[in-house]
C-alpha cells in the first residue's frame, strides 16, 4: 500500500467510527474472517501496517471496502447512510479522489451483550 | 455340567434349536415375529432362545441408561476445550444487499447478521427463545420475496397466540431497519414449550 | 456462572440445535453439556481402552459444530450426534487395528472363564455389561452400533468396511455369546 493510500484508509477508519451507530470496524474483504455470533467478543491482533479498511485498485478505479458493526438501535440501513456520506466527504474533498464504497454489515450488537471490539 | 445327549436352548446352536439358527431367530424377532414361521413359534427349544434373546433386548435400553449415569458430566474446562477447536467463521452466510437511492454505496449485510437481528427480537418478548432462522428465497437479489422461517421455544402457560404475534411484529421492525429485505411473511413455528426452569441459589 | 437459570438450558432441542447451526455457541455450549455423557458412554462401548474416549468425543463436537447448518432437522441432533461419535470411535479403532480376519475369531468357550463367576449372582444390567467387555472387538462394535447406535446391517457394513453376511454372522454370534454368558450366571 503506498503512503498516500495508507492515509486514505486512515483517515476513512476515522470518520467511519466516528459514525453514530457504528459499534465497531472489522476487517474487510472477507467475509469467512469476520463473523461473530450473538455472544462471543471480536478477537483481532491489530497490525498497525494492515489497515481494516481495505482499498483496491479496479479496472475501473479504486474501491473501498469497508465492515462493520452497528448498534442495534441506530439500524443498519441508516448508519450505511450516514457511513456513506462521511466517507465521500474523506474521499472526494479531503484526498481529492474517486472511489466506489463498498460496506458491509457483519455484526449487530444485541443491547444486551458486550459487542465486540477492533 | 450339560451333556450332549439333551438338547439346551441356550447353547444356541442348530442342534437345540430344531435346526434353526440364532441368526434366524435373531432376524425373527426384529422382524416382530412375522410373517408367523409355525417351526419356529412351534419348537420349544426356539421359543427358549426368544425369551432369552427378548430378555437381552429389553435390557439394552437399561445398559445405555446406565452407561451415561455413570459418565461424569461436563465441566467448564470440557466446554472451553471443544469451543477453542471450532471455527466461527463461515456462519457468515450469504451477502444480502442493501439497496439504498443512486448514489449510494454498495452497501450489504451478511446473513449471520440478520439472523442476529431477528433472535435479538427475543429481547421484547420475554422468556421466548429463537432458534433456528431460515431465509426462503434468493437474498441476494434484491426486491426478491423473500419468507422468514423461524423456530421458537415459547415459556409454558402463557397463551401463544399473543407471544407469537408480538414477536412477529417486533422481527418485522428490525428487518425494517437494518434490512431492505422484501419480506413477504413470517413464519413462525412453536417448537418448545418450556416447563418454568428451577431457580437456584446462585446468581449469574 | 449458573447454568441452571438460564433458560436457553431447558430448550429442546431444536430450539438448541437450530441456534447452534445459526452460528450461536452459548446454545451449541449447551448441547455439549446436554450430551457429552451418553457420547463418552457410547464411544467407551466401542473402543476397546478408554485412554482415548475424550478425544473421540471432542472430535466428535468438533465435526458436528461444523456440519449442524447442513443437519435438516434439528430436533434429530441426539442421534445425529451418536452416529457422528461412533464413526469418530471407528475410524480410531481401525487404524489402530490390524486386518484381523473375522471368521477366525472364536470366543473361548464359556466354561473356561467363567467358573470364578458362577458362584456370584449377576443380574441384568451389570451381567450384559460385563458379558459385552469379554466380546471380541469385532462382535461387540457390531452390537453396540446394532443395538445402541440404532445401525441397520447395511450401515454396519458400511462403516466397518465388511460384507453384510460377515455382519450377520458377527451379530448372530455376539446375541448367542452374551446370552450364553449371562445365562451362565444366572
């Protein structure tokens, strides 16, 4: 990854956790690597150089993929939107670039259970 | 000490049984006696070997019964050893899209997570288990019909019908808002009815 | 932590058994607890030493966490996982057997290991018990899947990789020697 993506990843993991709704960020790409069920927390080793955000160069352009948990009382379908609309803000006006966003939801944190963290 | 001389059923060989062989005898009895064989229902020495064979019958059920008593019973350290050899990953399932207004993301959510939203329903309607979900149609098409199936275990002695309906609309509500699913129906099976579980002295 | 109130404890099941294939391992927790006595019971029945009746176990659960989605009835996981564990215990015992030719095995005739018995009273459960001990491996696997594990004589067949007549004949041979021996001691 070059520097300039790094910081692009940065800076969208950034602005997706500070979402309201979005109770944590997994590793994206793949979705065998990422489930949790209803009671068991997220194990992860944080590797600093391998961002969770995923970036990957396309034919037709980059793309971004991103996974998440939500809060179950904010909704899934409303915390995509708000997601959405904050990481074309990081995207577009802050790197001055283009990219299709690609988010997935993984995870819903039962209220009654701790959800898990990444 | 037996002699030869006087057949002896329970040494179960041809001689003592009139010609027949155990195994005949043993395919008799798990056939329940039928087609009725009169050489056998008429010989002694095969009706003595049916009782012992039927005696032995009515015993497995004991041993097995027996067996598992005398097995010691999980403990913590057992369960934790099991869990760390599972994988939990492929409970993932399918990527169910999110269909949001042009120009929106590609936006998803994973089967296992809708299934964790409609077991959460669970919560509002107290004492109901969820158990298995089931999605019938293609999810991952969107606008597709789509009918939730899903199985609950309900607490004894409350009336269902009320329990269930509550549910059903609860699940509705959280399909509204963490999926675009086109749900057409929710089906809901009673599967269990809990006796009220004893309490004891130790809290959680 | 009280296993006791927690009402996911007393589900049947297929309440139990349908969570666990959703990805839910405080319910597949519970269907460990619920069966890992009749399952270390069945595989000790099988496996000639119990050295290593906990890992079959444990295999067993294992294998079943990964192939419950694919199980079409839930209700049915108490046989489902018998038959899980018993193909678990064969697998051990046959690779750690070997070719033995099963029409050569003879039992020892009775009265030459009983006389020590005959003077104590065995009944029922405990005189079957000790009757199957004594079997050669080959007729006791055959009745434990026959008459525990619910097999019928071609799955028998199938799992221990012999002919169906061989079946037959083991089984034939395992009913008259466990009843000669229990007889014996009456």
């Amino acid at each position: 990854m070059t520097s300039q993506e790094s910081a692009l990843a940065a800076d969208i993991e950034i602005a997706t956790r500070a979402m309201p709704g979005v109770a944590a960020l997994f590793r994206a790409g793949s979705l065998a690597s990422n489930v949790l069920d209803a009671g068991a927390r997220a194990i992860g080793i944080r590797d600093d150089s391998d961002p969770l955000i995923r970036l990957e160069q396309t034919p037709e352009g980059l793309r971004v993929d991103i996974a998440i948990g939500v809060q179950d009382h904010a909704g899934a379908v409303e915390t995509i939107r708000r997601v959405q609309a904050a990481v074309r803000v990081v995207i577009e006006e802050q790197h001055g670039a283009r990219a299709e966003i690609r988010i997935t939801v993984v995870h819903i944190n039962d209220t009654t259970t701790q959800g898990g963290e990444a | 000490m037996n002699t030869h001389d006087t057949p002896d059923p329970l040494r179960m060989e041809p001689d003592d049984l009139d010609g027949h062989t155990i195994e005949e005898l043993s395919d008799y009895l798990d056939s329940g006696r039928s087609p009725a064989d009169p050489s056998i229902d008429e010989s002694a020495g095969c009706q003595i070997a049916l009782d012992a064979l039927e005696r032995l019958r009515v015993l497995t059920p004991e041993l097995i019964a027996a067996d598992t008593a005398a097995e010691s019973e999980a403990d913590e350290g057992w369960v934790q050893s099991i869990l760390a050899g599972i994988t939990l990953d492929a409970r993932a399932g399918r990527r169910i899209p999110i269909v949001i207004d042009p120009p929106g993301p590609d936006a998803g959510i994973t089967e296992g997570a809708v299934r964790e939203v409609i077991r959460a329903a669970e919560n509002t309607v107290s004492g109901v288990l969820i158990g298995r979900c089931r999605f019938d149609g293609d999810v991952t098409v969107p606008g597709e019909p789509v009918l939730i199936r899903v199985d609950v275990s309900v607490p004894y002695g409350q009336p269902i019908p009320g329990l269930v309906d509550r549910l059903r609309t609860e699940i509705n509500m959280r399909l509204s808002a963490h999926t675009t699913l086109n749900v057409t129906g929710i089906d809901i099976t009673v599967s269990d009815l809990r006796h009220p579980s004893s309490r004891t002295g130790e809290e959680r | 932590m009280s296993h006791d109130r927690d009402p996911l404890e007393s589900a049947d099941d297929t309440i139990i058994a349908g969570r666990a294939a959703d990805g839910d391992t405080a319910a597949f927790s519970v269907l460990v607890r619920r069966y890992t006595p009749m399952m270390r019971a069945y595989a000790r029945r099988i496996l000639s030493g119990s050295a290593e009746v906990d890992d079959v176990v444990q295999e067993a659960f294992i294998t079943a966490w990964g192939q419950l989605p694919k199980l079409d009835d839930p209700g049915r996981a108490k046989s489902w996982l018998m038959r899980i564990t018993s193909r678990k215990a064969i697998d051990r015992v046959r690779a750690t057997r070997p070719q033995v030719d099963l029409e050569e095995v003879v039992l020892p005739a009775p009265e030459l290991c009983a006389p020590a018995r005959q003077a104590e009273a065995r009944a029922g459960v405990a005189a079957l018990s000790d009757a199957l001990q004594e079997l050669p491996a080959p007729q006791r696997e055959c009745w434990v899947l026959r008459e525990i594990g619910g097999y019928t004589y071609e799955e028998i067949s199938d799992e221990l990789g012999i002919p169906l007549s061989t079946v037959r004949g083991l089984l034939a041979r395992a009913r008259k020697d466990i009843i000669v021996r229990m007889e014996q001691w009456r």
